[in-house]
C-alpha cells in the first residue's frame, strides 16, 4: 500500500492537496484522528479489512494529535508496517494564513484571542510533525492549481526506492523558498541581465543558457554542484529520504538559476530509481520581464 498523510498549518492548503491526490487514485479521508488512523492502517495492512486500498491519503493536522505520545505511535506504526509513504507537510507566511481566514470568515481551529495568535500557536504545536515530514511546501505564493499540480507530481512515483528530486530555480531577491533541502548561489556567475539582447529572455532561451555556460567557471561550478549532487543522492536515499529538493538561486531566478536548474535536472533524469521534476519559482510567479 501506498500512503499520503497530508498535514500542516490550517489555512495551507490541506483539502487542495488532498482533493489533487484523490484525482490521482488515492482512497482520502480528512480529520483522522492519530489513534483512528493506526487502527486503519494496521487492519489494512495485515488483511483484516475487506477494504481493497492500494493508495491511501490522510488528512491530519492539529485536532487530530492530541500528544506528541499520540503522534509518535503513529509513526511508528507505519514504519513497523513498512508501508511505502510520504508525509507531505503545508506551511504558508502568519500574513497569508491570516489573510486567507479573514476572507473566509472561518473559525481557526486553535482558540487564542486573536486569529494571529493562533496561528503562532499552531505553528508551535506543529514543530513536531514538521520535523518528522518527509516534504514541506510553502504554499504562501501558490494558488489552488498551482499546488494542485505539484501534489500530483509529488505522488508519481510508485517504486519505494525512488527517490523524487525536485530541483527548483529562484532569486534571492524574492526570498529563500522554506522547503529546501539544498541550496546553491550561482550569483557568482556573469549575469546576462547586463546584456541588452538577453535581459528580456530567460535561462530556457538557448542564447541565454549559451551565455551562462561560456564561461570557465561556469563549466567548473555546474561539475562541482553536479558531483556533490550525485554523491548525497544515496546518502539521502540510505537515510529513507524520498523526496529531495534542491533550489538553484541567483539574483532575480531568471537568466543563471534557470539555466544550472534546466541542466542539472537534465543530467539527474538519467540516473537510476531517480524521478525529476522542476519548477522556475519566479516565472510560475510572473516576476519574470
């Protein structure tokens, strides 16, 4: 069987992501109490249910984890179980979930005496789980399809020892995406913002990526990012990593990161039980002159 446990901070984005999995094959069930959901996963797994599920995503976020105790024992039951899952945790800026509850009018599911404040209390009552999660997404920019999208991706690969990689350009100028696990800087570099006939392009352009790549110490950068890539990829694996996200910056994530993002994606397609996806943060954003 094949698990999802979707969680997070309330307002993130939790029915989005779990309505994207359910279009993509998943059996969802939302509100799962931890102790309901260890029962379920236990009588799945050694046969006692006449439920026929191969995919299973679960919704769990605050009010569903009483204790760390309570969270704790779930984990645990599915790594005793050995069931291939993820735990894909949605966070998103105090400003943005604070925005989304005053449109909606909503009741924030944690009882403090201002709506901010109850968002800082759950982020608080969250550490836990946002340490245990396999991925983290911030979804402050994101709109419904566009997270959508990127849940559905992130639920390909069927094979336990795949790994997904998702390898993500930026500018630094617009902030550090929050869910990497590497990052590199290639600010270093010429910028092709600075050449007349290129700056309205981007690093998909090939006179732009052609630019880039002139150089000697580009050529030196991209093998050097390139081998230590390749060298931590099993190291993560080995650790029962599945998902790895790795974020290409340069000033504006439009000329430099696009390029060494396009190519290292390029070159990591090849490898073994490996799945590749990548994303140009600023363009999806419409930074992009």
């Amino acid at each position: 069987m094949k698990l999802v446990i979707v969680t997070g901070l309330s307002g993130a984005g939790k029915t989005t992501a779990l309505k994207a999995l359910e279009d993509s094959g998943y059996f969802t069930m939302d509100n799962v109490l931890c102790q309901i959901a260890v029962f379920l996963l236990q009588n799945l797994e050694k046969g006692k249910s006449e439920l026929n599920i191969e995919k299973l995503a679960l919704g769990i976020d605050n009010r569903a984890i009483s204790s760390s105790k309570e969270f704790m024992l779930l984990l645990n039951c599915i790594e005793s179980l050995n069931v291939d899952y993820q735990m894909i945790f949605l966070d998103s800026s105090d400003e943005v979930i604070l925005n989304r509850y005053n449109l909606t009018r909503r009741r924030h599911p944690f009882t403090a005496p201002t709506l901010l404040e109850s968002i800082k209390r759950e982020r608080e009552a969250m550490n836990m789980v946002l340490e245990r999660s396999t991925v983290v997404i911030d979804t402050s920019e994101y709109s419904n399809k566009m997270l959508s999208k990127k849940i559905k991706e992130l639920a390909v690969s069927e094979k336990k020892e795949e790994i997904n990689i998702h390898v993500q350009s930026f500018g630094f100028k617009y902030g550090v995406p929050i869910d990497l696990d590497l990052m590199f800087d290639v600010r270093v570099l010429p910028n092709p913002y600075y050449i007349e006939e290129l700056k309205l392009k981007t690093g998909n352009d090939q006179e732009v990526y052609d630019y880039v790549m002139s150089f000697k110490e580009s050529e030196e950068l991209y093998n050097r990012l390139l081998d230590l890539i390749k060298y931590m990829i099993p190291l993560y694996k080995k650790d029962g990593k599945q998902h790895l996200s790795i974020g290409i910056g340069c000033s504006g994530g439009q000329h430099r990161s696009v390029a060494f993002a396009n190519r290292i994606s390029k070159e990591l397609s090849y490898m073994k039980d490996i799945s590749v996806y990548i994303s140009h943060r600023e363009g999806e954003r419409h930074h992009w002159t």
